[in-house]
C-alpha cells in the first residue's frame, strides 16, 4: 500500500537535498530556491511539473513501478534510496546486481560532468543506459531501443545500421568481441539469465552468430582504440577509456582523441554542434 506522506516527505526532503551542479544544471546568478526546483526534478524524471508536484503534495494516481524508476534516477537516489522510494510507493523494489538499470550517483555525476565529452554508460550487456550530448552525436541515441534490441550485441546481428558506424577492417574481431563476451556473461549469469536468452535469440535469428559462437571462443578484450565512422564527419580514431561499477555491472565509457589529430577537430565539431544536427537520430 502507498504511503502517500511518507512518500511526499522523502521526495521532498531529495530534492532540497540536491543542488543543480549535482545533477549537470547551470545554478544561474538569481537562484534562492534550497536545492532543485520541482520542475527542474520533473525534467529529470520525464514528468510533467504537475504530475510530480501532485506527488509531494500527497495527491495524484498511484505512480507504477516504471514511473518511480524514473524518479530514483531523476533523483540521484543511492540503491538504499532507491528501494525505500518504492516501498514507500507500494512497490516490491527491483532487483539488485547485474539484471538491474539503476545507475549510481557517483557514476552519474562523473557522467554528468562529461558535458563536452562523448560518453555513455552501458550494461555488462552493452544496454546503454546513458548517454552525453556527444555520445548521442558520435552513435546516435542508443537508449530509444526495447526488448533485446537494447544490447549492441544484439543489433550487431540483426541491424546492419549497427555496423556502418565502425569500419569494416574492425568487423570481424568486432563480431568476435561480441559474442565472446555473450558467452562469458551467460556462463557466468546461468541458464536461466537475459544473457542466455539473448543468446537463443541469436542462435535462432543469425547464422553467422550461431558460426562463431559454435566456436566457444572467450577471453576477448575491447581494443583501446576504437574506429568510428560517423555519418557527417566520416572517420574517427579515439580512445576509450573504461569506469567500471561493479556493485551494478555497469560501465562508463569516455571517448577522447589524441589533441590536434583529426579526429580531435571532429569531436570538437561534435560537441559544439550537437546531436541534433550531426547523425543523432
């Protein structure tokens, strides 16, 4: 069952907690409000202003458990946090470790200080959950996909739109990254986990998945450097740099290139421009 003060408080209590450069908001020169604005933590949630100040103030539907996992990340809410919040909402909390999409605050505060960065944070599934304004614009937006299609792994196979962004001399490792990594992540996870499911997807959908994966070849490492090919701006050398949280088996991923190479003017160009003019669809 809801409980609706308790709910109210605490939400509250979070949000005066915050101030804008936790969450990557500019503080502007005229700010009184005590931590966030409710229509600030609305934009972060992907609530509407009124729907969440309906919230504190005791009143409105009852929020799904879809609706409250949208808040505890709005929120920067630790895993504690989290799973208080919906209790409080009447909702057994989610699960914890490798299955779960909770990203931690500290992460998402690294994250959020990546702003002219390309940047993302992906599951041990390579399932972003996360992206900088140049991360979007460097892949396109990778957090729109559903179902397995969520897994790069997954779309490497099934969409060739995946593999125009690398370049074709990286292909074949790239497919044996994959499903190499695949493999380890369902021995490790069982039988019964998304990442064997994944893989029966795939064993049905791809022959040239079920090939390599008949192989049983593990203990492959993404290379440093990575080989874009971006749509407007052509080639890309960078190099990524890995953060890993293994409470959530989460990775944050930092894309830089070597200063006054090519690819170094690119990203500029990137960050400046932004997503919505350069191949962020």
């Amino acid at each position: 069952m809801i409980d609706r003060s308790g709910l109210a408080e605490f939400l509250r209590r979070r949000r005066e907690a915050l101030q804008p450069e936790d969450v990557g908001l500019p503080r502007g020169q005229r700010r009184r409000t005590s931590g966030l604005r409710r229509e600030e933590v609305a934009a972060l949630c992907h609530l509407s202003t009124d729907y969440y100040a309906r919230l504190e103030r005791q009143r409105g539907p009852h929020p799904s458990e879809q609706l409250i996992a949208g808040i505890a990340q709005g929120l920067h809410l630790s895993l504690d946090e989290r799973d208080h919040l919906f209790r409080l909402a009447g909702h057994p909390p989610p699960t914890r470790g490798a299955a779960g999409d909770h990203i931690s605050p500290g992460m998402l505060r690294i994250l959020d200080r990546l702003y002219d960065t390309p940047a993302e944070i992906v599951t041990e599934l390579g399932e972003t959950l996360r992206q900088t304004p140049p991360g979007v614009a460097l892949t396109g937006d990778l957090t729109r996909y559903q179902g397995p299609a969520r897994s790069i792994g997954y779309r490497w196979f099934t969409d060739p739109d995946t593999r125009r962004r690398y370049a074709p001399e990286d292909h074949p490792f790239l497919t044996r990254l994959w499903v190499s990594g695949l493999r380890e992540v369902a021995t490790l996870r069982g039988p019964d986990s998304r990442a064997a499911q994944l893989a029966g997807l795939l064993r049905a959908r791809s022959d040239e998945f079920r090939r390599v994966w008949d192989d049983h070849e593990v203990g492959l490492r993404p290379r440093e450097v990575k080989h874009f090919v971006h749509p407007e701006l052509g080639a890309l050398e960078l190099t990524c740099q890995t953060l890993l949280d293994p409470g959530q088996a989460h990775a944050l991923l930092v894309y830089t290139a070597v200063p006054g190479s090519e690819s170094h003017h690119k990203l500029q160009l990137l960050s400046v421009l932004g997503p919505q003019l350069l191949g962020g669809q």
